[in-house]
C-alpha cells in the first residue's frame, strides 16, 4: 500500500501525449503513424495495457486504425464500453481495476472486495469491481462494474500505479453495508480488527460518517468487536449469553500472572474466576494444537480458574444447556475469594 501522489489516469484529449489534431503537412503518413504508436504505448505502459478510446484518439490513432484492433480477430479486446484491453486473453486483477477506473471517469476510486483484497483481507471471490464516483456524475453499471454514487468522496486515499483505492476503515464499512447477512458482517469486521487492518476508532468513526442505509449490521458487528469478540462463533456466543441474562464476560482477555501470561481466554469472568473456551475443530486439527489446549488447560486449573469447553455446534444446537453449565459454574465461585490474575483488555 502506497499513498502519495497517483499515477494520472485521464481520458480527456488534452491531457494526453502527442496529442495529433491534424499534424503538419509535410509529415508523412507512416512517420504520423509511428508516433501516434509510439504514444498509445506510452499509456498503455502506464495503464497495465488497458486505454479508453478517447485517449487512443487522441494519441494519433484515427478511427479505423482503433476500428481494426478491436474488431473480433483483432489483437485488441473491448472490456468495457469505450475502454479497451491491448491483448487478448483473460484480463487480471490490475487490468480489470483499471478498466473499471477508466469507465467511471474521474475521482473515482476502487472500493468493496477489491480495495479489501489490497489491504491483505480475504474476502469471498467476486467477479465484480466496486467503484465510488461522485454524486451527480452520470454512468450506469457495465460489465463487471459497479457503481456507488456518494457525497463522501473518499480523501485520502491509497494508490498502486494507476489503482485508486479506499484506505482500508472505508473498504469495511462500505461493504459491509452492501452485505445482507449479519455473519458476513460479523466476519468482515472482527477479521479487519483482528488482523490490525484498522482500528475499532476508525470503524467507529465511518459508521457515524457514512449513510445510516445499511448500517444495522455495521453498527452490531462493531459492538461486538468493542466487546473483544473476534470471530462469528464468539459472536454467537456472546449473543447467547446476552440472551440468557448471564453476567458480560471479557472477550479474548489477556490473563497473568505477575507479568507472567497465562493465555488469552475467549471468555472470562473475572469476578467469578471463570473461562469459557470455544473449542473449534480447525484449531484442534494438528496435534499441537491439542497439547497446547490442554497445557493451558491444566495452567489455568491449578490456579484455581473454572473452565469449560464448548464447540460451536454445541453454541448452536444445545444453546440451553450451554448456558445451564455456565449459570452453574458461575453459581458455584460466587462468593470466593478473587483469584491472582490480572485482566488485560484485548487489543483493537
């Protein structure tokens, strides 16, 4: 991720190189021909081979020039209407961003899944490329290209040659509003905290920024996040014992002793001296793994923490008995005497 100054993407004629309104007569055709050549390289070096017609033509090429390299033989393929790809085969990522960038016109600016994959997020794959262009400007959706018109035109922002992208609290919040499942919402915003992609502040200060349209979900995955959840099972786990009346624990809380760490508990109320861990198979799958457990297990016993175990299918399918044996657990260390453990917040 770079930001600073862009690489100029601008399809306007009289911003471009070797701009041809007619040229001097005593210029032959083949010299203008291999100028207006060598121009169009010059843009489509900068523009991962990608180029609009209005700057083909007003690099030199006329229209029948442009007419033969894009006919269904040519060497040239159209990708969207006006924006053209300088070879065949499947376009990439970068040529297809590009195109997309190109269409919209300008300050436009690459955002959603693909402005999420560039900050390093997994994200699920898509074949579309959303894009912001300022309120007021007039285009449709085309191809794989979608448009979000907003009054936020997003300032600063990053760039990787001619890619203008969103910085990475606005790839979030402008996809999670375009998402309508609350477990994809969820995952998208503890995996961007989680990673240290962005920072709870930062997210926070998007939900109160941007439109209140689809910010439902936005705003509970954020308070989970708040909270110290981390991912889609401790989120359902916190709204289960939400659910039950059971006391708030510290999600993901930092235990130690002296400076010492013990480990980081998914759940654990202090006052009470009680962890609750969501056991998932993908951590479990390595042997390792399992020891490690275990080892943390039997620390944190022989200081005298509670501890119990639950997997995300017993969250789901046995959600009262779950909470019966914290209830019990929580019953049972009422009263006792504090525990020598230091309680240190999750970091986000």
């Amino acid at each position: 991720m770079r930001h600073g100054e862009p690489v100029k993407i601008d399809s306007s004629e009289s911003q471009m190189p070797g701009a041809f309104k007619g040229g001097l007569s005593s210029q032959s055709r083949s010299a203008r021909r291999s100028a207006a050549l060598a121009a169009v390289e010059k843009v489509l070096q900068r523009q991962h081979r990608v180029i609009t017609r209005k700057q083909a033509l007003a690099c030199g090429l006329t229209e029948d020039m442009l007419n033969r390299r894009t006919r269904h033989d040519g060497p040239w393929q159209r990708l969207l209407p006006g924006v053209f790809l300088a070879v065949t085969g499947t376009p990439t990522q970068d040529q297809r961003e590009t195109a997309a960038l190109l269409y919209a016109g300008r300050a436009s600016t690459i955002s959603g899944a693909a402005a999420l994959r560039r900050h390093g997020l997994r994200v699920q794959a898509t074949d579309k490329v959303d894009v912001l262009i300022p309120a007021g400007r007039r285009r449709q959706n085309a191809a794989f290209v979608v448009l979000h018109y907003t009054r936020r035109v997003p300032d600063p922002v990053c760039y990787e040659g001619p890619i203008q992208y969103v910085l990475p609290a606005r790839a979030v919040a402008d996809t999670v509003r375009w998402l309508d499942s609350p477990a994809s919402v969820r995952a998208l915003v503890a995996s961007a905290v989680q990673k240290r992609v962005c920072m709870i502040e930062q997210l926070a200060a998007e939900l109160r920024g941007g439109s209140m349209q689809g910010s439902a979900h936005f705003r509970a995955a954020l308070e989970e996040v708040a909270a110290g959840v981390r991912s889609i099972v401790e989120g359902e786990f916190r709204q289960l014992i939400m659910r039950g009346r059971l006391p708030e624990p510290v999600f993901n809380a930092r235990l130690l002793v002296d400076d010492e760490l013990l480990g980081v508990a998914d759940a654990w109320w202090p006052e009470f001296g009680v962890v609750a861990e969501v056991d998932s198979k993908e951590w479990h799958l390595l042997p390792e793994h399992w020891e490690q457990t275990m080892a943390r297990h039997a620390r944190m016993t022989a200081l005298g923490i509670g501890v119990l175990h639950f997997t995300p299918q017993q969250i789901r399918s046995e959600p009262e008995e779950v909470l019966r044996l914290i209830r019990q657990a929580l019953a049972n260390r009422r009263g006792q005497s504090p525990l020598p453990i230091r309680t240190l917040l999750p970091i986000g």
